[in-house]
C-alpha cells in the first residue's frame, strides 16, 4: 500500500501513514484523514491530507495523578473517542521511571505547546480532581474558548472530600460531577456512543 511521510501540524514529529487510511499522530493525538485536490480545470487530482482535533478529549490533572488519567485516555481510545493529547508519559518518567524532572527550557516549551495544543482545541476537556498549577492554567485555556462558536464542553471531577471551595471551578458554562458514571455517560453522548456501552469497571475510580 502507498505510504507517505507526514509531519504532524501539532507537535511538529514525523512519522509514516499510509495514504487513504485515517489515523492520528502517535505523539500527540492529532486526527487526520485524506481527502483529493484537484487543479482549476479538474484535469489533474492528488491526495491530500487534512488535520482536525474539533472531534476530541482532552484529560486535565495534576502530573501525579497519570496513572488514573492514562486509565481513563486508554478507555476513551477503546471505544474510539480521539485524544487530543496524551501527556500522561511526562508523569510516567518522573514518578514510576524515577527519571529527573525536566529543567531544560526547550523541551519544557515543547511540551507546553503540545499540551497547550491539545486543550484548546479539543471539544471536551475533563479536568479530574486533584489538580496542579499546569492543571489551572488548562482549566483557563479552556474556558476562554467557551467564547468560541465550538466551545468546549468543560467537565470537573471531583470525589474528594467537601474543602475549600474553589471559586473559579463554578463559573457558568462548567459542570462538577462527582460521579464518573455520571461523567462517562456525559462524554458518551457528547461523542455520539451508544451509553449501554458504558462500563467503567477497568477506570481507576
């Protein structure tokens, strides 16, 4: 079958697709697909391919929590709901791998980007209950796009028990649940799943 290299628009990595076969970057989630361009006079046409994340999650949570987040990305991808960006491997490095935490500025704004990538342009952010300074400031790129013709939906996860109160989590356009039935079944409709499929035995709860 035809190949083609493809460098992704997102995360700037490169990697072999097959042409005609829809998919998404490794690195970053992003979503492609292949459609054909022709020339003025239609008498000469070529693949092409075309990038969208409109269609996508995004989980948001402090960089301890991976394990959970990554439990509920591996979820979503085996009933086929796109991920905007998984950055649960950053968190695996650094509290199961045991590697040094990242100092170097350039490879910290790469992966800021990617990160920031993925959160503004997905369709639906969850931010899960505990949260991190990086988690906050997602939370914001997030809720400024509600400002946007295709905002997000915004979905908080909290379980724990009643605190401090935080005033920015009840601003208008954001649901709180505490329910990951309740959230899962939210997403399942958002993304045009059947919600008898739900079963959320294998999530960490």
């Amino acid at each position: 079958m035809l190949t083609q290299e493809i460098t992704c628009p997102y995360c700037n990595s490169d990697f072999t697709a097959m042409v005609w076969v829809d998919g998404s970057c490794e690195k970053c989630g992003g979503n492609y697909y292949w459609s054909m361009e022709f020339n003025a006079d239609l008498t000469d046409g070529w693949h092409a391919i075309e990038w969208d994340r409109s269609r996508s999650i995004y989980v948001a949570s402090t960089l301890s929590n991976w394990k959970r987040v990554r439990s509920f990305i591996d979820y979503f991808k085996k009933v086929e709901i796109p991920i905007a960006f998984d950055w649960t491997a950053y968190g695996e490095e650094i509290f199961s791998v045991g590697a040094p935490r990242d100092l170097d500025p350039v490879s910290l704004r790469e992966k800021a980007l990617c990160e920031y990538n993925g959160v503004s342009t997905a369709s639906y952010v969850l931010v899960i209950i505990p949260g991190g300074r990086g988690t906050n400031f997602e939370y914001g790129v997030a809720y400024q796009r509600l400002k946007d013709i295709n905002a997000p939906i915004i979905t908080i996860l909290d379980e724990t028990e009643p605190t401090t109160p935080i005033s920015f989590h009840y601003l208008p356009g954001v649901q709180r649940l505490d329910n990951v039935q309740m959230v899962i079944a939210d997403i399942f409709k958002h993304f045009g799943i059947d919600s008898k499929d739900i079963n959320v035995d294998q999530l960490m709860c």
